[in-house]
C-alpha cells in the first residue's frame, strides 16, 4: 500500500481545467467552504470568509460534488510527488519565496 494511503491522506489532481475549490467535508455531517487559504496571509491580511455547516442536510450535497471532482481527478502518490523534476522543485519554490509579494 503506497505511505500515503497509510495515514489516510488522499490528493487528486483534476483533470478538466483550474479548480480553485476551497472545501472539507467530514464525514457528510460538517463541512467548511470559502475563499480562506489555510496561511497566516490569509487569516490576517486578507479580507476572505469561509462558512462552517454543522448538518447533514447542507453537508452532504457538498460531500456529493467533491465526490465527482474526484471521479474527474487522478489521484497523486506520494512516490510520484518524490520524484518530480528538479525543474518542478525550483519552480514551486521560486513561487513560495515570492509569493508574499504578490
């Protein structure tokens, strides 16, 4: 079984275009969605929102269109994430050291 399946981590990427999504659901019981990036910018500097639902009835509908994001998703490995280009690990940290400043 891959590692990241171990601890019950699952990412996908999605196939069709951008999805700039911004939700969690647990269990179709609660569920947070919004604009908030889950960084300290975002929390302080920014002017985002995101809602928390404590019910089933709000809960679910939302756990249903993740569920089909992730059937239009490839799921990514742990090994795959490991071994991509050196090109790839510049870039994504070149946009980490620069991102305070966009």
């Amino acid at each position: 079984m891959p590692s990241s399946q171990r601890v019950g981590v699952r990412l996908h990427r999605y196939r069709d275009r951008l999805l700039h999504a911004k939700n969690v659901s647990i269990d179709g019981r609660i569920a947070v969605i919004g604009s908030s990036n889950a960084d300290v910018r975002s929390f302080m500097l920014n002017a985002e929102i995101s809602l928390i639902l404590h019910d089933e009835a709000s809960a679910g509908p939302l756990a249903d269109v993740q569920r089909g994001h992730i059937r239009r998703s490839d799921q990514l490995l742990l090994e795959e994430w490991r071994d991509r280009s050196g090109l790839s690990r510049f870039s994504e940290n070149l946009a980490r050291l620069v991102s305070p400043l966009l």
